[in-house]
C-alpha cells in the first residue's frame, strides 16, 4: 500500500489551464473613444468654423475674381470682390442704379460682373460720350474718365423692359456689356449677388489694399 502511494505522489500533477487574456479590442476601443474625445475637445471648434464658412460663403456671401480689365479701376483686374447673395434674395430682386452685381449671362454662358446703370422702364441713350437717362445725363462719379461712352452705333437708345436691367463695365473703352450685346437687356433674376469689398493684392494693379466698392 505505501508503494502504490507512493507512486502516486510521484505523478506529475496537472498544470492548471492558463487563464485567457482579455482581448485587446476592448482597450483599443476605449482608447480610440478617448482619443476622438480628445481630439473633438482639442480640435472640434475647426469643424464647427467651417461649417459655418461654407454656410456663409454658399448661401449668403459670395465670391468673385475679376479676370478682365471691363470693370477698372474700381475692380482691378485679378482682384478678388466679396458680394452679398441675400440683398437680392430676400428683399427687392431689381437691384439700384449704382450697384455692382454678379450675374448670370445666357447670351454669353458666363458668370460675369458689371455696374447697374439702366432700371426697368427708362431710356438709356448717349449723347457726346455721357449717358443720359431718360434724356438727362447721369452723373457717373466712380468712373475713372468721364465722357467716353459711346454706343455701338450713333443715335443707339435702349428702353429697359420690366423685370431687366441694363449693364454697363466702368471701364467704358474696353467693356463688352449691354452696349453691345444682341440682348442688351438682362433678367433681374439672373443677377446673383452684389459687390461688397474687393481686395486688390496682385503686383502691378490699377491700386493696392482693400476698398469698400458697394
């Protein structure tokens, strides 16, 4: 009997059965909700700031670049102009005489921006290089030269349809604009947004900085 013990004693006992380890998808997870908590607290105020550009710049302001001289020296060639969609959008769609407006041109298929001089209902003729409305001559104070506007054609005369607008580059020497297209008339609903401030920061232009120009 104390053998048979014996050589039970001598067996080797059982070894236990490792405990399984937890898996480490657990703690990648937490530390992955830890570090995007993180991250959002750290950097979340760039999402919200963008969001909130995009807003502004899609549905309120609008951007241009000027890519001709038409409108000179008021927007610079390759100068940048910030316009305001909603002044159009929500209030009166016929934009004032004055304005400079982007806008949609079906004759041409471009987006393009030229300066409101002709409101539905007047006459808008020339007479020795001046525009006159409705025969009175227009006092066109942001043009850099006066009396050099000319028609296409002498004795040309333009009476504006409702609902249109008649559009004119202050550059008046080098603007292709109502004067000369076969529709001179444009829709007020094409018209998309109006010039607040344009920044000329391109070597060589007409002026330097950032002006007021609506």
């Amino acid at each position: 009997m104390s053998e048979e013990k014996n050589e039970r004693q001598e067996l080797p006992q059982k070894t236990q059965k490792p405990k399984k380890t937890e898996k480490p998808e657990k703690e990648t997870n937490e530390r992955g909700k830890t570090t995007f908590g993180r991250f959002l607290r750290s950097y979340g105020y760039l999402f919200v700031t963008v969001i909130v550009m995009l807003v502004l710049f899609r549905g309120i302001f609008l951007l241009g670049f000027v890519t001709s001289g038409s409108m000179e020296t008021t927007l610079p060639t390759h100068s940048v102009f910030l316009s305001w969609h909603l002044s159009y959008a929500v209030g009166d769609p016929v934009p004032e005489r004055g304005d400079i407006v982007l806008f949609d041109s079906d004759e041409l298929g471009e987006t393009l921006v030229k300066r409101v001089v002709g409101l539905p209902g007047e006459t808008v003729s020339f007479r020795d290089g001046q525009v006159l409305i409705n025969g009175t001559a227009l006092e066109e104070t942001y043009l850099p030269v006066q009396g050099i506007t000319y028609p296409q054609n002498e004795g040309d005369s333009f009476t504006v349809p409702g609902g249109c607008v008649f559009l004119m580059g202050d550059h008046r020497d080098d603007s292709l604009d109502s004067r000369f297209w076969q529709d001179p008339f444009v829709p007020a609903s094409n018209i998309r947004s109006r010039a607040l401030v344009d920044f000329s920061l391109w070597p060589g232009n007409t002026w330097l900085g950032v002006r007021r120009v609506g």
